[in-house]
C-alpha cells in the first residue's frame, strides 16, 4: 500500500457525477471492455510467465524443538528483480528502494551469511535467487555448516555431557551457520548460464535506471518454494496423525535411510571378536539436490569400498582363517545428527544388530576404524581418545604399528598420531557413548580443524580444489595424486587389517590399484554414468548426473546412492556361483548381474538407518537424546518464473475502474431495488418477496 498513498483519488475517472441512464451505457460498454481485456491479459500471461530452468530450492527441515531452511508462501513470492553486483547494489536495496518487494539476483560471490541477513531483515526483500556465473571469480571457502557440525548429539549428547568442539578453534572454521537458521523467504540457486542471462537481460532492459522504476512496467521473479511444515518435528508429525488430518498431506517425514553392512565372514558362524571398518554415505548442502560431499564423503567411501575389495580377496586367495571378523559399515544419516550410527549404537544395545540372530555386543568389538574426509594434499592423522586402560595387547596399539610398518614398505605418508580428549565428529562417537573404554580411532587428513573449505555445501564436487581430482580415463600413469593416495591407502589399511585379523600372518605382495580407485572416484565424485556403475547391471537410463548425497527422508524408497554403493560393493567383494542363468541365480544371498550374465555370492545386507527418537515408543522428541530431524513436505511446483510486472500507473489505472464499477453496480442494485414497482410493475410480487 506503500505505493498507493503518493496518489489521490482525484484522479479516477469522474464517472460519479455522470446521469443515471448513463450508467447503464457505461456499464454495458466496461463489461464488453473487460471481455476484452482479460482475453489479451491471457495472450501477454502465457507470453511473458517465463519458467526458468536449473534451480534449486533450500527448503525446510525441522529438529524436535526448531525449524531451519526456507520457505515461500502458497502461491509463491513475488517481486522486482534487483541484481546485486557489488555492495553498492546490496545498500541500495536495503535503505533506497522504492517499490514495496524486490526479489534479489545475487552473485554466489556476494551470497554470504551477513548478507542473507540483512536481506532477511530487509521488509522489501521477498525472496533471494543465488546465481554462480563462471565470469566472476570462485570463491574462496563457503560452508553453510555449523562451526561445531552435530554439536548437540555423539558424546555431546545430553547424556552423556562430554565435550566435543572447542568453540575458539572449531571443527569447520568456515562454517557459516546458514543452515542452522530459519529465513523468512525462499532462496533459490542456479549455475545454468542462459538463466543467469535471461534474468540479468531482463532486469537491464525493464528495472534500469533505478530512479524511474515507479513509472515502468518491470522485470519481477515469483519464487515459489511452499514448505507445509512449521514449527518443530514434534507439531508437524502430531498434525500428521491428527484425526482431523483428512486430506491425505503429510506436514513432514522423519529423515533416514540404510546403513550399508559387509561382514568379512558370515555373521552366522558367531566369531568372538569384530573389527568394524566405518565412513559415512550421506551429505548434505544448503539447496535442494545438490549435495555433491566429495571431501565429506565420497574420497573416505571409495576407501572403504577399494579396503573391502583387497581384504576380502587376500582371505579368499589364503588358507589362513582369521581369528576376528571385519564388519565394514558405511552409516547413513549421518549428517542430521548421526542417524545412522546412533540407530546402530541402539540397535547394538537392544541386541539387534545387525540381525537379531547372532547379534554383535560392543564387548565383541574388538577394534573400530573410521575413514573421514581422505585426501591426499593436506597429511594424515590418527584421531583417537587417550585409552582409558593400558594393555600390553592393546589392538589399537597394534593396529597402529602395523599401519605404521606397513606404510614404509608402500611408501605411503605415515599418519601423525593425535591423541585429545576429544574427538572429531565421527559415527564413532556414539558407540564410545556405549562403552567408554572402546578402542577406536579416526583416520582424517585433518588435525584439529578441517581442511576443507567447502564442507556440506554445493561446492564440494568434483572441482573442490581441496580434493583436486582429475579423471585419467586410463590414459595417465598414477602420480601424486589423489588416485595414488587412495589406492595406496586402502591397500596399507587392508593389509594391516590382514595382519591384525591372522595374528601375524604375511599377506601377498600386491600393488596398489590405480585404475579402480580411478573409475571408482570418477563415479563417486563426477558423474554415475560412469563404468563401474554400468557394469552393475543398473538402468544406465538413470546414470546421468553427479550423485547427491543428501540422506532425504526415510522410507519411500532406497536412496540412489545406497542401491549403487550396495551393487558396487557386491560386484568389487562378491564370490562367483557356477550359474549362468538369472533362474539358476535364486536364494538370499545372491545377485545376479544382468550386465556381466553372472552370479555373485555376498553377505551384504542392509539395517535401518531411521533414528530411535521414531521408533522407541512414547520417546520425547524435545529431550534432544537422539536424532530429531524431519523434512518438510511440499507441493508439487518448486519453481522459479520471470514476467513484466505491469506499471504502478498501469496498475493503479485498473485499481481505479474496479473500484468505480464496484461502485456502480451498487448504487445501480440499490436504484433498481428502490425504483422496482415503478420500473417493473408487479407490486404483489415485490411485497411476496419482501417477506
Ligand atoms: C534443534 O536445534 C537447535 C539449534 O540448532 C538446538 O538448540 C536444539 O537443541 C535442537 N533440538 C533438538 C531436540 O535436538
Ligand atoms: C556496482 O555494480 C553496478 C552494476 O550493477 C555498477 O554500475 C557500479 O559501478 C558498481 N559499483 C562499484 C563501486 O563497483
Ligand atoms: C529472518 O526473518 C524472520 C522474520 O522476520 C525472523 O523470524 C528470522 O529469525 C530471521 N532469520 C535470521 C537468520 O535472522
Ligand atoms: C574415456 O575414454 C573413452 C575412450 O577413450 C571415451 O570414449 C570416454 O568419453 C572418456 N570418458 C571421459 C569422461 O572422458
Ligand atoms: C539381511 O537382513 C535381513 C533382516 O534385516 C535378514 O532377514 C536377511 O536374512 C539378511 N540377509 C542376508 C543375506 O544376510
């Protein structure tokens, strides 16, 4: 209303005083008028809403007391594009600015967190639209992630009070904290360069120069992004049950997915002791699909898969038989709170884990090894907690010289020991919350503070260059990159855990694998339409783009990344059958490769990576204990569309005629009703229908 108030009223059209047979003729020709504007309203709707392709939303996800991300509202928020270049372009909008909503263009180089807020605090700012043009320069580091990232769960938990960050030199330095909060718009994102330029085009053409706005018709963007969550999971999931809940909407999902689960030997002959191999499957990022965690995730799940494949081929090929079980587990969830590993801990607790039958106790592990954020530039350390008692046999002593032997005869780095009283965040964490004395440790190419800059954001790809990978296709003998790293790495991790698990026995002589680690990052952290994963058998339709690691929420269906990490696995560890045909290929433990025509024998198998908070009953979601976190759901338009917004005059001019028609058509009803028995003669009538 802002607008409105520099006119008067003087200005609509003197139809008032006009004669009252006039009227009618007015009447009749507005209407024929307003016929024929509304069908060429329809022509200039459906020529000027233009859909603009490539955007990500950040939508809304809610822990048990808070809700955080962004929202729009039902029908979208709509404003003036303004395009912010530079800081003088962000200070007009926020103390120049005329017209009464703007919609921001920004630069991914100007999106930081101050910024966000003062737009957020801006009245006039109705939505954000993120652009990444290759024509400005990258940015340095950008991490829309808590300082502490899971500060309230693992050993922070609340019960079990420990410290796990240190707040003056956190974890990740370069967390922003944008997506620990709620901002009252939506924020989109696109790096699709033809969009970039329609709306930078637009916005010259109709929104330049800035002092004139109010006169023209302009370039405006409706965003629409509606989040039908609110509050915390608690209200939306108690809305979801509600009785009165008709209509068939869910308010919001619980987060989660599947732990991915590869015994060394069967779990069905019991073993006394486990060694568990961990790294997480899941990211995430700020906007919607486009959790690329190459650093995060990616490089320390391709060791694991390439540790699995080593290890478990060295025991197929030697006659030894081990003394301990290898659990390699690849946790999901991990990002909101340690779903996964939590519901393990839990589960491991309540007997169940992985399987009821032949459940592992935390007594039984005997040793627990995590890779995270493997890469090769920035050195290598054991993270692991001052034991708590001293053993001459201790296996995480052992352990550690043996990695230590082992990686002088491949002349790998040797890792740095770093012993503190807190350790990074890890799925670790919550089984030393079950059994204190646990021996564990954490390998990281970290100290004490990450060393990516892009950590659970959209950056972390491929192009990160903290992971600096390049694809050899075949054609590059390994040098000092990050295929050598990984692939000498995970063969110095699978002999050590040969070692370990034989007591001593020498394992053959192998060379590092350059190639798979190769192809398996290339899947990992360029693209799925890549050879490993053809070879599985998937629909090679649905190998196109980057993976995104984003965990969603639980329960549709199995997560993209989880079916092909499982295939993959299953092809890279699996023992082949004799069959040859799909239905000689039957039973629990086989799968059949429709690509390759054989039959592969696994013990894969998945557990529930759904947080306890969902599945103990009557558990408080505001106690904080274990993961609380939902998704919001939403329509079905997540969608960005630029128009010409008519001209304040313009629309200031209809504004006018509405009201003077409205007018008209009650003094008219008002006249007629008055004048009735004069007019139409039927006095009877009038007076039946006045009772
Ligand atoms: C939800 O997150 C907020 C802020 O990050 C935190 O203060 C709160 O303890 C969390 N609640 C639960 C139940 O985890
Ligand atoms: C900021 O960018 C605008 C264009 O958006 C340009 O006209 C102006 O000169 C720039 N100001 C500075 C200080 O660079
Ligand atoms: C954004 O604005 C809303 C409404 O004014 C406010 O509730 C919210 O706290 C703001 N967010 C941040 C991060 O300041
Ligand atoms: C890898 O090499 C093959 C054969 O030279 C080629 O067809 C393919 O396009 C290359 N892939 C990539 C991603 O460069
Ligand atoms: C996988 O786990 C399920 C229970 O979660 C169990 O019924 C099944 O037998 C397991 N499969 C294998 C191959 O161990």
């Amino acid at each position: 209303m802002y607008l409105y108030e520099q006119h008067n009223f003087a200005r609509c059209p003197k139809s008032l005083s006009f004669l009252w047979y006039y009227r009618f003729l007015l009447l009749f020709l507005v209407s024929n008028l307003l016929t024929v504007h509304e069908v060429s309203a329809r022509i200039v709707y459906d020529r000027m809403y233009l859909q603009l392709d490539a955007v990500n939303a950040c939508i809304l996800r809610l822990n048990g007391t808070h809700s955080f991300g962004c929202t729009s509202s039902r029908s979208g928020n709509v404003g003036v594009v303004h395009v912010i270049n530079n800081n003088t372009d962000l200070q007009w909008i926020l103390k120049e600015s005329k017209m009464d909503a703007y919609v921001v263009a920004i630069f991914s180089d100007m999106f930081n967190f101050n910024n966000l807020r003062a737009l957020n605090d801006s009245e006039r700012v109705n939505g954000v639209f993120v652009m990444q043009s290759p024509s400005r320069s990258p940015l340095e580091n950008f991490s829309p992630e808590d300082t502490c990232p899971n500060r309230y769960s693992g050993l922070a938990n609340p019960t079990s009070k420990r410290e796990t960050c240190n707040e003056k030199k956190p974890w990740n330095p370069f967390g922003n904290m944008m997506s620990m909060y709620k901002w009252k718009m939506p924020v989109f994102f696109t790096s699709d360069n033809e969009t970039i330029n329609l709306v930078k085009n637009c916005y010259q053409m109709h929104n330049l120069p800035l002092e004139t706005q109010l006169e023209r018709p302009l370039c405006a963007l409706q965003l629409s992004s509606h989040m039908f969550a609110a509050v915390d999971s608690r209200t939306c999931l108690r809305r979801n049950n509600s009785p009165y809940n008709i209509n068939p909407i869910r308010y919001c999902d619980p987060l989660g997915d599947q732990n991915i689960i590869l015994p060394l030997i069967p779990l069905d002959k019991p073993h006394e002791k486990y060694i568990i191999v961990s790294a997480r499957l899941d990211s995430t990022s700020f906007f919607h699909n486009l959790a690329s965690g190459s650093l995060s995730t990616a490089t320390s799940l391709v060791a694991l898969l390439m540790t699995s494949q080593i290890l478990t081929d060295m025991i197929r090929k030697s006659d030894v038989h081990p003394r301990t079980n290898v659990l390699f587990v690849l946790f999901n969830g991990e990002a909101y709170d340690y779903i996964g590993s939590s519901r393990a801990a839990w589960d491991m607790k309540n007997g169940r884990f992985p399987l009821k039958e032949n459940p592992i106790r935390i007594e039984d592990v005997e040793l627990f090894v995590e890779l995270s954020q493997l890469t090769w530039n920035t050195g290598l350390w054991y993270h692991h907690l001052p034991p708590t008692k001293t053993k001459t046999d201790d296996p995480l002593r052992t352990f550690i010289s043996t990695f230590n032997q082992t990686a002088e005869t491949y002349k790998f780095t040797k890792p740095e020991e770093l012993v503190d009283t807190m350790l990074p965040p890890s799925s670790l964490q919550n089984f030393v919350a079950l059994e204190p004395s646990l021996p564990g440790l954490v390998f990281a190419s970290y100290q004490k503070q990450f060393k990516n800059h892009f950590y659970h954001s959209l950056y972390d790809n491929a192009t990160n260059p903290d992971v600096d990978f390049i694809y050899a296709n075949g054609t590059r003998p390994a040098g000092n990159d990050l295929q050598a790293f990984i692939a000498k790495f995970s063969l110095v991790l699978a002999q050590t855990l040969f070692k370990q698990i034989t007591v001593g026995s020498k394992p053959s002589e192998l060379q590092p694998n350059y190639t798979l680690a190769d192809e398996l990052l290339y899947c990992y952290l360029v693209s799925s339409d890549c050879k490993i994963f053809a070879e599985t058998g998937y629909n090679k339709l649905a190998l196109k783009s980057s993976l995104d690691y984003y965990v969603s929420v639980f329960g549709l269906q199995q997560n993209r990344v989880t079916t092909l990490t499982i295939l993959a696995m299953v092809d890279l560890t699996g023992t082949r059958t004799n069959a040859t045909e799909r239905d000689d290929c039957k039973g629990q433990k086989v799968w059949w490769n429709a690509e390759k025509r054989i039959c592969l024998e696994t013990e894969i198998n998945v557990t529930e990576a759904r947080s306890p908070a969902f599945v103990e009953p009557g558990y408080d979601l505001a106690s904080g204990v274990y993961s609380s976190w939902t998704e919001s759901s939403w329509g079905q338009e997540m969608e960005v569309r630029m128009f010409v917004k008519p001209s304040a005059g313009y629309e200031w001019l209809v504004f006018c005629i509405g009201n003077s028609i409205m007018l008209l058509s009650l003094t008219t009803v008002f006249w007629i009703k008055r004048n009735a028995p004069e007019l139409f003669n039927y006095p009877q009538l009038i007076a039946a229908a006045n009772i």
